[in-house]
C-alpha cells in the first residue's frame, strides 16, 4: 500500500514537472515544497496505521533435523515478529496429536510502543515422533496491553514436515554414542571398540538401505560416494546387531 502511494505521488510529481515548464522558478520550488510536505506527512500517516493495524508476521519454522527419524528428538525453531518493541505476554506453548497428527503452537504479544520491529526466537523440544506427516499450526496474537493478553489481531502459519519410517532399522536401537568415527564423516567411517563385526549396511535418513558390506576383519567403510546428509549404519555381529547413526559432510 505504502509503495503504491510513493509511486502514484512520484508519477505526479513527475507529471507536474515536465508541465511546468516555463513557470516562475519561484513559484515552482514552492510548490513542490507544499506537495513533499504533503507526500511526507501522508506517509507518516500510512505508517502509524499499518502499524496499529498490523498483524504479528510469522516466519516458516524450522525442523531439527531436517528429516527427522521416530528415533529423533525433534525441535522447532519459529519466528514471530511484531511492528514494534513489546513483550510476550503469554509465553508460546505447543501441543501434539496423533490423530489427527497436529502440532499446535500458541503465543500472544504485546503490540508495544517503540517504532522498532521485535524479532522473537523460540525453540520447541518436541520429542520423539511416531512416524507420519505432521502439520504444524502456528498461531500468534496480537494485544493492545501487556497485563494480559488481549487479542486485536491474529496471524497463522501452517507448514508440514515429515517423520519417516526407518523400515529397515525399527527393531535396532540407534546408539548415539561413539561407535563409528570421525562423525561428521568425509571419506571414512570408522568402527571404535574391540568387538568382532561380520557386516554392515548403510541406511539413509529415512530407512532405505544404500549398501551391504562384508567386513572380515576390517574396521573401516568408505562413504566418500554418499551425498552429505545423516545417515544410518547397521552393524552385525554373529548373535547381536547395533546401528549407529553419522554424518556426512
């Protein structure tokens, strides 16, 4: 709205100008002296309405990780901003349902006084999910005070993101200790301890097997042909198997 006011103004005053050929210079400054103090104290005047008027923004969250397995923890990152300085009056919460599958997120903020967009950060520690698509439902309210909330206005985002099936690895435990090294891994994955593997199998993020590998008596996997991403490798002994989840860079 804004930018079409500063565009219809400067076309007319571009207009007037190639008119105005041949008037008094004099009259001409003047003239345009009145038309910028009115293209001004409009502008102020937009601004101060959009203000009051405005509605919380709120940004595209973000999953951590990005494709989340039922063995992650998972949190969400989001963003609400506001036209000006002021304070969260109820601090955001979330709640989660399976069916159907829903995060609901919540908060209300303060309008606030000082002209000064307020960027407000939170993180979700969702948890372990079961696996599916989710749709997330971020709600943020606007209030006229600080005391209590207070709705003037509402804005909602609503975004999807997906937790997959690890078909090939929901009986294993994924062990988050250090039984594979470097991790983040570049070329070369590395098995730690003394224990006697026979095979191993790559897994991606969410549960295809990439490779099988016979081991022998080698301690090492190669992984400079897989794309950067998180991956999973299983780990067999003759009665025992371990997966291990890795990085690669």
């Amino acid at each position: 709205m804004v930018g079409i006011f500063f565009a219809a103004h400067l076309t007319s005053c571009g207009t007037l100008l190639v008119k105005w050929k041949g008037i008094d210079p004099t009259f001409k400054i003047k003239t345009m002296k009145k038309l910028l103090l009115l293209f001004t104290v409009s502008c102020i005047s937009l601004i101060i309405q959009a203000q009051t008027q405005g509605l919380p923004y709120i940004g595209t969250p973000t999953i951590i990780p990005q494709s989340p397995t039922p063995n992650d923890v998972v949190k969400i990152v989001t963003h609400v901003y506001t036209p000006n300085q002021g304070i969260a009056i109820d601090p955001p919460t979330f709640s989660v349902t399976q069916n159907p599958k829903e995060i609901n997120i919540r908060g209300c903020y303060w309008q606030g006084m000082l002209t000064a967009i307020q960027d407000y950060v939170d993180t979700f520690v969702v948890g372990q999910l079961q696996s599916g698509t989710y749709t997330i439902k971020h709600k943020a309210f606007l209030s006229s005070t600080q005391q209590h909330c207070s709705k003037i206005d509402s804005n909602m985002v609503v975004t999807t993101f997906t937790v997959a099936t690890l078909t090939g690895l929901k009986k294993e435990h994924i062990e988050e200790a250090a039984g594979v090294f470097p991790n983040p891994a570049k070329d070369m994955l590395c098995i730690s301890g003394s224990r006697k593997y026979t095979a191993a199998a790559i897994y991606s993020a969410d549960g295809r097997m990439i490779r099988a590998i016979e081991l022998n008596k080698a301690r090492t996997v190669g992984v400079s042909d897989l794309q950067p991403g998180i991956y999973f490798i299983r780990l067999a002994t003759e009665d025992k198997t371990v997966a291990y989840k890795f990085i690669k860079e």
